[in-house]
C-alpha cells in the first residue's frame, strides 16, 4: 500500500526511462506504479488509486489516446501526455481529449518533475503531508483519525482504544473525512476508493460501509457518523452533541 501522498502512474514501454522516472517521483516523496500497455494500465486503474497519470501515446497495444478518452468518462485525474508525437495535431487532440499537460520527448527529468509538482497543486491544493480529524458523538464516542501513520483510535470515558481497520475501510473513512458534511455518491465512493476502472459490485460498498458503523458507532443501526442520505449515498457527520 503506498505511503506517501500521491501515487503517479507512468504508462510507457520505455523501461529504462520508467524506472528513471520513478527513481525521481521517489526522491520528491511520491509513490509511482509502471504499465507498460494498455492492459496493465487498465488492471492497475482497477486495483489502485492515482493521483495523476504520465502517458505516452504509442503504446504495444493501442494509443494513450485511448486511455484518456475511456478515463474521462469516469474520472477527472489529471494526465500529463509525454509523447515522441510533437506535431500540433497530436498535442491539440490530446489536450482536447482531456489531458491537462502535454511534454514532447526528449525532455528534461527536471522539466518533468516541475510539472507534475504544479499539475498535483493545481488539482489538490497545498496540502500538508499528513492531517487529523476528530469526529464526535457526545462526550463518550470521540473518533481520531492521523493520516501520519494511518492510525484510528477512540476516546471513551476517557480510555484510549485502537480501532482496527483493513486497507479498503480505512481509505474509505480517509476519503469520507477529506469530504465530512459533504452528500457523497455511491459511484464517486467506489471510483475513489477502489479505483476508476474498479470492477467491484455497489453491494461492495455496502457492506465496507456497515463494517465501519459496526467499528465506529455506538450502535450502528442509529448511526451519528456515517449518515444514509436517500437517493445519492452516503455523508460522514463531523460532530454530534
């Protein structure tokens, strides 16, 4: 499971220039995942979440064109285009496919890195490296939160607890505590958590879901924090006196 903030994806089967890449995203503190086609694009997509995409266009099994245009149906992830394909026809087709950046190769790693850093503030704002959230019920069901160390922990009657998550539940609470007081769609939910091109069932959902209540709830058929809303999905409640 990656640590740092922000996971790219690289999606080019140029090996050599892949792993320089991603020995640079190392250094500045990002996580990286390598697809050398389409098909291993897309299974990573399924499985993971990222947070910008750097695609090249020619690829063994179709175009980064491609990518873009099926991504943008179900997701807004920024996508830098780093392409041999310098001429105007190519860059206008990819920005109006809805990439964000287009760099013509050879370019300089520098060059690179200046540009994700800019396209990952643009889209995420300047955030600090880890935060906390508190979330409460009343003074016997106080929920914190420290993304620092992935840590969740509840103070009631004064004792200290730690509260156990899997993987997916804590990056579905992290996800839901970024957007508290916020009516969130299942479907957003689901892209979020488990990726864009996820193949999981809206029951998946459900049941993450009702694991958590059972976990944070003082009684999870009257749930404080995660609240049903009707007709769209769910929102996670702040504070409750």
């Amino acid at each position: 499971m990656a640590q740092n903030e922000y996971t790219i994806l690289i999606v080019d089967d140029d090996e050599d220039l892949s792993m320089l890449i991603e020995d640079m995203l190392s250094d500045n503190g990002y996580d990286s995942l390598y697809a050398r086609s389409l098909d291993e694009a897309y299974e990573l997509l399924e499985k993971s979440k990222v947070h910008l995409i750097l695609l090249d266009i020619n690829l063994p099994d179709g175009t980064g064109f491609e990518l873009c245009n099926e991504l943008r149906k179900v997701s807004e992830v920024p996508v830098i285009f780093a392409s041999a394909r310098t001429s105007e026809d190519d860059k206008v087709t990819g920005l109006d496919m809805g990439g964000d950046d287009y760099l013509a190769k050879p370019y300089s790693i520098k060059e690179l890195m200046s540009r994700i850093k800019s396209l990952i503030r643009r889209t995420y704002g300047f955030k600090e490296k880890s935060e906390s959230y508190r979330l409460k019920a009343g003074k016997n069901n106080i929920i914190c939160i420290d993304t620092a160390n992935r840590s969740v922990k509840r103070i009631k009657e004064g004792l200290e607890t730690e509260i156990s998550l899997s993987l997916k539940e804590y990056d579905l609470l992290k996800f839901m505590c970024e957007h508290k007081q916020q009516a969130l769609g299942k479907e957003t939910l689901v892209n979020e958590v488990w990726g864009a091109f996820n193949t999981v069932e809206p029951s998946t959902l459900t049941v993450h879901i009702r694991w958590l209540r059972e976990k944070l709830e003082n009684d999870p058929s009257k749930p404080v924090f995660i609240k049903t809303v009707w007709g769209v999905g769910y929102s996670l409640s702040e504070n409750e006196d």
